[in-house]
C-alpha cells in the first residue's frame, strides 16, 4: 500500500511512518517543519528515519538512507498547488493526514496560524483526494473539540457545539468539512479524536516533558487548576497500533455516507497528580509544585469512551503509565544526554 503521512516531523506522523515502514509498506512524509517548537528534535525524528537534514528542500523528494520504501517532502498544505501535483504524480492509496497547528494555548495568541494549517491546510487534502481518489483518508481530530461538554465519558454521540479553544474549533470544523467531502464526493474519511498521546520524542510543549525538564533541573513545575484535573493519557505505540487498524479497514465508498469519527484513548483517565507522581518515580527526584488556577482554553478532564473502536478494530491500549512514563524518561536522557 502506498500511503502519504502528513505530520512526519511531528511526534505521532513520525512514529506511524516507521511503523508502516516496518511493516512494509510504501510511505511518502510530508511536513513543512516549522518553528512551533525546536526544530532540532523535528529533524532529529527524521533523521531517526534516515531523511537528512542537508538534503531537505522545498518541495523536493528526498529518499531515505535507511529505509528504501520510504521518500519524504517539505511543503506547505497551504499551498494548494504543490499540494495538488504530489497526490497527481504520486497516487496515494490511502492518506493519514496528522499535520496540523497544535496546542491549546498558542491559538490564544496566534489564532491565523491555526486557520492558514488547519482549516486551508485540510480542504487542500480534501480537495486532492476528490481529483485524485484514495481508498481512505484517516484524519487526526482531538479530544479538545468536547470543549465544555460535562458527559463522562465523553462519547462520539455527544454534541460537540462548544468548544472552549480555537483549536477545538478547526478541528471540529475538520470533522464537518470531512463530512461534506463523504456526503458529496463519495471519499471515504475516517476522523480520530486523539486523547492526550505521550511517549519518546513527543512534544516539548506537552505537559510532561515540561515537567521532567523542569525537575531534573530543580525548577517548580506549574500544575494548573491546583491538580484538580485528569487526561487519559495514551501511550505512543498503542495509539499508532489504533490508527494502523483503522487505516486498513476504510469504510465503504458506496455506502450512502463513508463517513465515520472515532475517539482513540485509552479509556482510563488518569489524575494530574498521579500522573507527575509517575514521572518521580521515574526520575527517582520529587517535583516542587507551584500550583496555579485553571488556564484559558483547558478543560478539568478528558476520558475516552472507545467502545467501538475495541469492537470494530480490536483495538486494546494496554501500556501501563508507569511503563510508559519510564520510557519516556529514559528516551529523553538519552537524547538530551542526561547522566543518572
């Protein structure tokens, strides 16, 4: 199968393109790489996948030193030019769009950037895979777009009308304009709500890497809302298992909408508090907490309801926090090259 992974300098498209690699199949990387966080660990992920970092240039093929089926490109999804003659010249069976402007915060302070990448950046994808059909696009949603919803846990058939950060926003929008897409053009779209993904090389921005930063430096770490919150934290791995499930079982083109959204968790809410207790005992070091109120755009909890996607796709998230925080931990002094 010949697949395109958008995001693959990201944490999760990274890890999904080397497992898709692995398992042999054909997969082209599409990331424009931007400075959202550093660029040293984006290029680090690539290099991971032997896309070297002197070799990449705009909208320009680079093969992979490690891994012959896999070809990697940096371009904008805004450019829907560039866009349009990648699926033309390459014809994708399938497409996992993961790229996207992320976090909560920053679409406080940089709201543009959340449109330009995640509402042009996405109808570029759709409109690419209307000339151009695939047999699937698997899209990346969040759990962010339950904004202010109160049900637990939070269920695909909730209503999803109040989202409380822009970049809630956009990605419910991603849902609506996928549904379109499958309503009028026949695509078949499977969107997947991602709760909290953690593991090696995630995001500088996130929580916990913010924490072990701070503690093995002996700064405070900040815990908002006074500890009073709880996200289902899904390791790395488990998550990418789920995807690859999914983007192998496309709903059916002629159904009368091939259209489906899945939440992707792990079903098990996890509270802050125990969650930094993991992370000391990882690093053998108890945090200083500085304990402040609730951030703009941030909800008090997250629990995934994925019921359907156990039953559809066997899907199983079986890593255990403690687990999972330990290999975080280990990765991270590793790359940063921390001795114990």
């Amino acid at each position: 199968m010949k697949i395109l992974v958008t995001g693959t300098a990201g944490f999760i498209g990274f890890h999904l393109a080397k497992q898709l690699l692995e398992q042999g199949h054909e997969v082209v990387g599409l990331d424009r790489i931007n400075d959202y966080y550093d660029l040293n660990l984006k290029y680090a992920r690539l290099a991971q996948t032997g896309i070297a970092k002197d070799q990449i240039r705009y909208n320009r093929i680079v093969e992979s030193e490690k891994y012959p089926k896999y070809r990697f490109i940096s371009i904008n999804l805004e450019d829907a030019l560039r866009v349009s003659l990648l699926f033309q010249q390459e014809k994708f069976d399938a497409v996992c769009h993961l790229a996207a402007q992320a976090g909560v915060r920053y679409s406080i302070e940089n709201p543009h950037t959340y449109i330009e990448s995640n509402i042009t950046g996405f109808i570029n994808i759709l409109e690419a895979c209307r000339y151009n059909p695939v047999q699937h696009l698997v899209y990346a949603s969040s759990s962010s777009v339950y904004g202010a919803n109160k049900n637990i846990p939070f269920t695909t058939s909730d209503r999803v009308d109040k989202p409380v950060s822009l970049y809630a926003a956009t990605k419910k929008s991603n849902e609506l304009m996928a549904h379109t897409y499958s309503h009028l053009f026949k695509i078949p779209t499977t969107g997947l709500r991602f709760f909290t993904v953690y593991g090696p090389w995630g995001r500088p921005d996130m929580a916990y890497f913010l924490f072990v930063n701070a503690i093995l430096k002996g700064k405070p770490i900040k815990v908002f809302n006074h500890g009073n919150m709880a996200r289902d934290f899904t390791y790395v791995d488990d998550v990418v298992e789920g995807v690859i499930k999914v983007l192998h079982q496309a709903p059916k083109a002629d159904n009368p909408l091939p259209y489906r959204i899945y939440n992707i968790g792990n079903n098990a809410p996890v509270r802050l508090l125990d969650f930094i207790e993991a992370i000391e005992n990882a690093l053998g070091q108890k945090a200083e907490k500085q304990f402040l109120p609730m951030q703009p755009g941030d909800v008090e909890q997250t629990y995934a309801d994925v019921q359907a996607l156990m039953e559809e796709f066997d899907y199983r998230p079986s890593t255990p926090i403690q687990d999972g925080i330990n290999k975080f931990v280990t990765w991270y002094k590793d790359f940063y090259k921390i001795d114990d």
